[in-house]
C-alpha cells in the first residue's frame, strides 16, 4: 500500500479544524499508520521546505509553518497521494473546488491548512523528516475490501 505524509499547519490548529480535516481523510479510506502534535523549528521547516529554498515566498513559508504548532500524519492507502492531492483541493483556496479542504474552509493561499506529499518520492523523503520507521505502524485494521475492490 502507498503511503503518505500530511501536516496540518497552524492555521488548522487555531481554527479547530483538525477533527473535521481529519475525518474526510479517514472517510476516503485512508488509515493512520502515524500522527503526532508538533512544534517546527526553523531547521526542520527549512529542511522540509528545502525544494523552495529560491523562492521568494520560502521565507514566509518558514515563518508561517513554525509560528504555530502542527499535527503531522502519515497515511496509508490505495493511491494514497492521489487521494490526499484530490481531498485537499487546489493550493489556491479560492481555485479550490467546494467539497476539498481547500475549497470547504480556505480563503488565503498563505493560509491554506493542509500540505500532502506531491508524489509517491516525495512522500518517502518527507515520511523521513517526520517519523522513525518504528514510530510508522503497518495498516492495523483489514479496511480493504471494503474500500478497494479486488
């Protein structure tokens, strides 16, 4: 099964939307394989963020995702990081389509509550930063059959 990482940035937080963001995730068919509450540093966002390092919107990023705390998951599921992208919507709230994350509770794009890996390598090096292999469990619960059809 493909796995994934998403954060739930502080803005999700401060506007108790963690419950709520967490259960469309679930409802897709998705499982927690790892979740934990966290406060980012500079170092690690800088690490995370490393691929926009010469952009200039890098700097407000690292500012935003470290001036609050964040719940980081990792996920687990068929098309894993397809089904997260699509559940998020459009990075843009406002390009968002209604029934995403984005769509249902953003308007900002600095704003936006939700990073999911963008692809399946990405996934494995971002799982890396947050988690220790023995902080991921494999899927515990036999959900497949009835979310996947075999």
């Amino acid at each position: 099964m493909e796995k994934t990482l998403v954060l739930l940035k502080p803005d999700t937080l401060q506007r108790s939307l963690v419950g709520p963001i967490i259960s469309r995730l679930e409802q897709r068919g998705l499982t927690i394989i790892g979740l934990k509450l966290l406060q980012m540093d500079n170092a690690l966002a800088s690490k995370h963020y490393s691929a926009h390092e010469d952009k200039p919107f890098f700097r407000p990023l690292v500012e935003f995702i470290t001036s609050g705390p964040i719940v980081a998951i990792a996920l687990q599921g068929k098309d894993c990081v397809a089904v997260v992208r699509n559940t998020m919507g459009s990075t843009n709230p406002v390009e968002a389509n209604l029934g995403t994350i984005r769509g249902d509770f953003g308007i900002d794009i600095g704003r936006n509550l939700i990073h999911g890996s963008d692809s399946v390598e990405s996934a494995q090096t971002e799982l890396g930063i947050f988690f220790d292999k023995s902080e991921l469990l494999e899927e515990y619960k036999d959900i497949s059959s009835w979310v996947i059809e075999s």
